[in-house]
C-alpha cells in the first residue's frame, strides 16, 4: 500500500474514534447518566412503530387502523419527549456524530483501489460488427420512445427489433435466431425480466450482452454502474465499450439476472391486479398470505443450513449490500463473487416484527452458497431450533446436498427434494420481477461468470463495497505509532 493511501487510513480511523467519542460526551453533558433513558426511549419507538407496521401489513379491519395509528404515534410521541425535555438537538447531534463515525469506520478498513475488488477487470473491446437489440415499448412508462432509442440505434448500426405490445412474442426465441442469421451482440431496451430471457440466450452462445435501462427499475443496470436517468447513453457500449463477465442464476433452469423471490412476494407479484394498483393489492392480500390460515409457507436447504415456516425466501444473483449501507442498500456487493445471496424471512409474531431491523433478529436467515433449494412447506409450523436461524453472515456454503452437480439446462439434481414428503405441485415465484410457477422442488444456483457483458467505457460506476465497521481495527489505525506506519498497517485486501 502506498504510503498517501495508509496516511488517509489512519486519518479516517482517528476521524472514526473521535467522532464516537465525540457522540458519547454530547449525550452525557446534556443528560449526565439518563442519557442511557434517552436511549431506551428511542430504541422503544423503534420497537413500536415495527409493531404498528407489523399490524397494518398483516392483519385487516380496526386492528389494522390500530397498527397504523400506533406506527404514527410512537415516534411522533418520541419525539414531542425529545423537544419537550430540551433533548432533540443534543439527540440529534450524537446521531449524526455516530453516523459519521461509522461512516469513517468503514472507508478507514475499506480494501485500496485494486487490493480486493472484482475478479474479472474490465477488458477494451472493437466495436460490435452486428449488434442486435430488441425494445419493449411499453417499459418504464414509455422510455423507448421518449429517449428514441429505436432510432438512435439505428444510427449506431444496430438490427432493432420492437416487441408488438398487443402480441405475445418469444423473446427468447427472436435472440436465438439473430445469434443464428449472425448477430456478434444481443442488446435489450426493456424490464429486468426481458433482460434475462436474452442474456441467456447470449450466454448459451457466448455473446455479448449489452443492458438498454429502459425499465421502470433497472436493478441490473444500476448493478452495472450505468445511467438510468439516460437510457440513451448505453448505446456507446456497441461502439466504445469494455467487457467483463458477470454470473448468473438459475431457479429450477430458468435464468435470473437480479433474484429469483419465492411465498409472500411471489403471490402478491401474481396477483392480477398488481401491475396497475400496487398498493392497493399489496394491502388486500398481505393479510391472508402473512397471517390467513392458509398462509403459505416455505423450507430450504443450502448444504448444512436448513430453515422452515418461512414467509419468503429472496436468492439473489450474487449477495445484496446489507440495509445499513448507506451508499445505495439496494446494490449488490459484486457480480462475480460465485455466490448466490438467500435471505429468509420469518415474522409469525408482533414479538418478531419488533425486531426485524436488529442485527440479530431471529425473523431473518440471511446466507451465501452455490446452490440451495426451495419447496412449499404448509402444514409445518416452525419447531424450535428448526425454524428461521438468525443472521450469522456464515459466508460461502458446500454445495446443497453434496451430490451430483446441478444438470446444465434444468438446474435439477437427481436428488434434488428437501426431504421426505418434499412438496408437489408449483411454487409460485417471482423471477426479476415476473410471476412464475416452478416445479418444486425449485434448486436455485449460480453459473459464475457466464455471460459476458459489455458497458460504455464512460459510465457513473457504483460506489465502493466497503465493509462492516471494524472497531477493533480502526482502533489499532487510529493509535498505531507513527514510527509502524511504513509497516503496512493499512486497509488489508
């Protein structure tokens, strides 16, 4: 590490301990040793208003205009205490001196610039000779017109294909035949869902695959380090652009860019209405699918892991950043760490509501591995020590079951199922966003690098991965003597 980077690491760690102190002596000059009740008030706020939300979601009827009321009225009230005991500046200003100590924590241990970023480097690339892409109309309320991107295509060189909103055309199979009549790129305008019916098609012939953030979200785009607020801008990828690979997922053979999310959401994202009222379908159906007794409920299996009851299961293409990440908690930490990301949750109480944004809650199983498998689990409540285990961020896991590798166009195994009596039937699923029915038992799994993936050499880029505050490292930066520094005591890759 050069010698400027360690000097920028001590710096943010010594920032990182003096602004934690710094929070502790502004709570204890204004409230001496009730600065611990102030706390608890705050923590008690917290607690009630995850309740009141827990109450609205998932029950119907007065109950949930309760939980609504007391979602509004615990902070409102926490915070009338605050003002009225003069407390809400100096509250105000210990959080904010604690965020920015995390924050500082965090870019101190971040790993340097090329010490421990992706695998696979982006790679300058000749223009494409044939591009291909195909544009949905109707995504993101009209981006392809809006930007004329059909047209500005066009003028780049490429085959623009524009789907027929009043026909259902196969995507999949109009990729297949541009790779056929000699397509060298595949290009999509459209949703996250389209993206994924063409990137396996170009991963399956080992093309490069081009993201048009056309859609209403773009996650994949945003993934990428592309600009979604200019769609247009994602053309430069067909004539100046770089190239790396990125994994990809796969639920029971079927390809997913972003994630593959099974039980509450999967049938919400079923419902018929959702597409044109959303909340107000979130809100009919949540009840019955959370607390109904025909709730749905799922189980899996990721090698020795095992978790049952479960109300949702979300796999996601490579593992998301945690929540607390300020920098964009929606961004995943890379796409091309070889892991699958699985969260499951498991809120069956107003108990557990509560404690949903601990670190520790036991309503969430939050792990990495190369496969995992999924089926419906009704009539099997959670048993103890069988039910959702907490978040303990086990890192990569054996392969599920330790069997036979996952066949390489349906993604099963030959000894796929959870266990006696796995599920029949369908699972619903919801896969980048687009409502499914799998065969269950479904087997989830990565294929890592195998789409390779082209982007404009000039792009936003993502914001760095950095990782948990580690406050026993950042105290031996802040305090190493300055004659150890040449020692290399600076972030580690």
């Amino acid at each position: 590490m050069r010698r400027a980077e360690r000097l920028t690491a001590f710096s943010w760690a010594r920032v990182a301990v003096i602004a934690l102190l710094g929070s502790l002596l502004v709570l204890l000059v204004a409230a001496g040793l009730r600065s611990l009740l102030w706390v608890l008030v705050a923590m008690a706020a917290v607690a009630l208003a995850g309740v009141g939300l827990w109450w609205t979601l998932a029950h119907p009827g007065p109950l949930r205009a309760a939980g609504a009321l007391l979602a509004a009225a615990a902070p409102v009230t926490a915070l009338a205490l605050f003002v009225g005991h003069g407390m809400l500046v100096p509250a105000c200003l210990a959080l904010g001196l604690w965020l920015l100590a995390l924050t500082a924590a965090r870019i101190a241990t971040t790993p340097a610039a090329g010490s421990g970023g992706h695998g696979r480097e982006p790679v300058a690339v000749p223009p494409a000779n044939r591009p291909w892409v195909v544009m949905n109309p109707r995504s993101g309320g009209g981006k392809v017109a809006r930007f004329g991107l059909a047209e500005k295509a066009r003028a780049a060189g490429a085959q623009v294909v524009l789907l027929d909103p009043a026909h259902h055309q196969d995507v999949a199979e109009l990729a297949r035949r541009a790779v056929a009549d000699g397509a060298d790129l595949l290009a999509v305008a459209g949703g996250d869902g389209t993206q994924a019916l063409v990137a396996e098609v170009a991963a399956r012939h080992d093309v490069p695959f081009v993201v048009i953030p056309a859609g209403t979200r773009n996650h994949f785009a945003l993934d990428l380090g592309l600009d979604r607020d200019d769609p247009a801008a994602a053309l430069e990828a067909f004539s100046d652009a770089v190239e790396f690979r990125v994994d990809l997922g796969f639920a029971a053979g079927r390809v997913f860019v972003n994630n593959a999310s099974f039980g509450t959401y999967a049938a919400v994202v079923g419902e018929p209405g959702y597409r044109d009222a959303k909340v107000q379908t979130v809100l009919r159906a949540l009840p019955a699918l959370l607390t109904g007794p025909d709730a749905p409920r799922l189980r899996m299996r990721a090698g020795h892991r095992r978790a049952r009851g479960l109300q949702a299961v979300l796999v996601s293409n490579n593992p998301y950043r945690r929540l607390g990440d300020p920098a964009r908690p929606g961004l995943r930490e890379s796409l091309d760490s070889g892991r699958l990301g699985v969260l499951g949750v498991c809120v069956d109480s107003s108990a557990r509501a509560a404690r949903l944004l601990t670190r520790r809650s036991p309503a969430l199983t939050r792990l990495t591995t190369h496969e995992v498998v999924v089926d419906t689990d009704n009539g099997a409540a959670p048993r103890a020590g069988d039910g959702a285990a907490p978040d303990t961020d086990t890192g990569t896991t054996p392969r599920a079951g330790g069997g036979a590798a996952p066949d390489a166009d349906t993604g099963t195994t030959p000894d796929a199922g959870i266990g006696a009596g796995g599920g029949a039937g369908g699972v619903p699923a919801g896969i980048d966003g687009e409502s499914v029915v799998l065969p269950a038992p479904v087997v989830c799994r990565i294929s890592p690098g195998a789409l390779r993936v082209r982007v404009p050499r000039h792009r936003p880029g993502t914001p760095p991965n950095r990782p948990r505050a580690d406050w026993r490292r950042v105290l031996r930066l802040a305090f190493t003597p300055r004659r150890r520094r040449a020692g290399g005591l600076g972030p580690r890759a």
